[in-house]
C-alpha cells in the first residue's frame, strides 16, 4: 500500500487546501515527511480535471497558472471537481532541478511508479492509482526548463484508439496556445502522458518556453489556457477564448529532432519561429577549448518550423539541439 495520504478531503464540496502527506526518514528527520501542496475544489455534479505541474522542478508556467487557479476558484464556480497540484514533483521544484535531488529520478520516465519504491517512485505511484482513475481529464504542464526553449505551445498524441485522440486534440486546441501541437516523443516509456493515456483518459500536456523562468506572456498563456480547458470541459461556464488563432503543427517523424554530433559552443543559426529549407544550416559547434579548428556544423533533416532549441551556450555530444515543426491547416 502506498504510504502517501492526503490531508484534505479528495470528494467533500467546497474548496479545500493541504497537501499528499508522503513520511520520509532522513539524517535530518527521522520522522519527517515530504509534503506535495493540493487543493480539492467540489461544486456540483460533473467532471473531474486533474491539472499538475512541475513534474519536472526547473519548469514554472504550471505552477505560476495552478497557484492563482487555486486561489481564485470558487466552488460555486465549478460543476465537477478541480483537483490542483501545482508542484506534483515538490522536492525537484525546491531545489529548481529537473529531477529530484532526494533520488535522481526522472518523475516523468518513472510512471506508473512504485508503492515500495523511492520517494519519486511514490509520488508518481500514487498518482497513477490514486488520483488518475477518478480523472476525465488531466492536464500537465511542462516547459524547456533550464536546457530547452520552445514556441509556446499544447499538444495531444498520436494513439491507437481514435476516438480517445479525436477528444485529446479538440481539448488541446480548446487550450488556445498560440500554438497546438501533434507531438512525437523520444521515449514515451514511463512518461505520465502515457500513463494516462493508457488509462483510457482525456490528456493535455504543454510546452511553453523555457530557459528555467517564466515570462509574463508564457504565463498569461498558462494561466487562460487551464481555464479554457474547464470551459471546454462543462467543469466552468463561459466560452472558449482564441482556439481560433492557435496555429497547427505536428511532428510528423523522428527526423524532427536534431542532436549534437559533438561538444562545444553552440552558435544558432535558426531562431525559435524561424522557417527553414532542408539542409539549411541549423547550428555550428564551435571547440571549445581552442581556437583554429573549423567548426561542425548541423543542418536541418527536413524543411519546416524551429519548433524547439537547446538553451545554454554550451552543448555536449548527444544533445537535443533542434526540433523542426511541420505547419499544417
């Protein structure tokens, strides 16, 4: 059995703030305890969203949106249930790291977790049984963090049950992101997403900039974006507001994503936006320990849109440098 516990109610009406209670024996507190921040909000019948951010700690839009979505919802508001975790990943988003500094796991590589296992393991495990199966729909947040930047926007999945991605896409574009996007992973293997999914529920993830901060206009998109998606959803009344400016892309295969043959100092040639040719010159890598040496340069597989693009200056071998969006109507 999972030891976390909330300390709120999870199906009382009304508003209720507390938190996923997990114990936690270390040097500095034998009893001592991890504490995820939840609120609960209850009105009348209807749907539940589950809406969560920092699964990854250097990544702020989700919990910035989630933290005023707290506040300022009322349960006279709501026809269903609003369950808000705006740092379902507490310890990484303390520490400002992508993953957790207590085990160095990846809480979205480690779904559906473990009852037994790690603190991280824990908190993914008890989401994927505990709070996912009493979900219609769940939204996640994410961003570049510290080492990506990306045009701002949601995204749904390719998945083999039709009618599950068909309410996948319309949510996503109820999200009204500047962008929505048809995402392809890397490795979808132990990532919430698939979990969800998996579950046979609605999903929404996002990607909305980067560099380890948020902006103003990444926030304001975040924060309309969580209550577009409870329009859409019948859980808040009131219409939709800008999926009709939200502009189409997908990814359409693995020749989207262009890595670092080598390490050194990134200089970009396409900015984020930016429409390329195939073979255009993405980005040369320059040593960065000496001078006189030609630098390696990356060019695009396919022509398209710089969806996404590494952050820092410096890039090592293996490195996602670019992704390349196909805009569609």
């Amino acid at each position: 059995m999972n030891p976390i516990r909330p300390t709120i109610p999870l199906d009382q009406p009304g508003k209720h703030h507390g938190f996923l209670r997990l114990p936690h024996s270390r040097n500095d507190s034998a009893w001592g305890s991890v504490l995820i921040p939840l609120t609960v909000i209850v009105g009348s019948e209807g749907p539940t969203a589950l809406l969560t951010g920092a699964n990854h700690g250097d990544e702020y839009e989700g919990p910035i949106a989630l933290q005023q979505l707290a506040w300022e919802l009322d349960p006279g508001q709501v026809q269903g249930r609003v369950i808000i975790l705006p740092t379902m990943n507490a310890p990484a988003f303390r520490a400002g790291t992508r993953v957790s500094p207590i085990d160095q796991v990846n809480m979205n590589r480690c779904f559906p977790g473990r009852a037994d296992g790690s603190v991280t393991q824990k908190i993914a495990h008890y989401i994927s049984h505990a709070l996912v199966p009493i979900s219609d729909l769940v939204l996640d947040y994410h961003s570049g963090g510290k080492t990506l930047d990306f045009l701002p926007y949601a995204a749904a999945h390719y998945l083999n049950d039709e009618d599950q991605q068909e309410a996948c896409v319309a949510a996503m574009r109820a999200f009204a992101a500047p962008w929505s996007m048809m995402m392809r992973e890397i490795d979808a293997v132990g990532m919430f997403d698939t979990e969800v999914e998996a579950q046979g529920k609605v999903f929404v993830t996002t990607e909305l900039g980067g560099g380890g901060t948020a902006t103003a206009a990444s926030a304001r998109i975040a924060i309309r974006g969580a209550r577009n998606l409870l329009r859409h959803a019948g859980i808040l009344s009131g219409e939709v507001e800008g999926a009709e400016d939200s502009r189409m892309l997908d990814m359409p295969g693995d020749d989207c994503f262009h890595f670092a043959p080598s390490d050194g100092l990134m200089h970009p040639l396409a900015d984020l936006g930016e429409r390329v040719s195939e073979g255009q010159a993405l980005a040369q890598i320059w040593p960065a320990d000496r001078t006189g040496v030609a630098p390696v340069t990356v060019t695009a597989n396919r022509a398209g849109l710089v969806a996404a693009r590494h952050f820092p200056g410096l890039v090592q071998s293996g490195d996602c440098l670019a992704v390349i969006a196909v805009e569609v109507d």
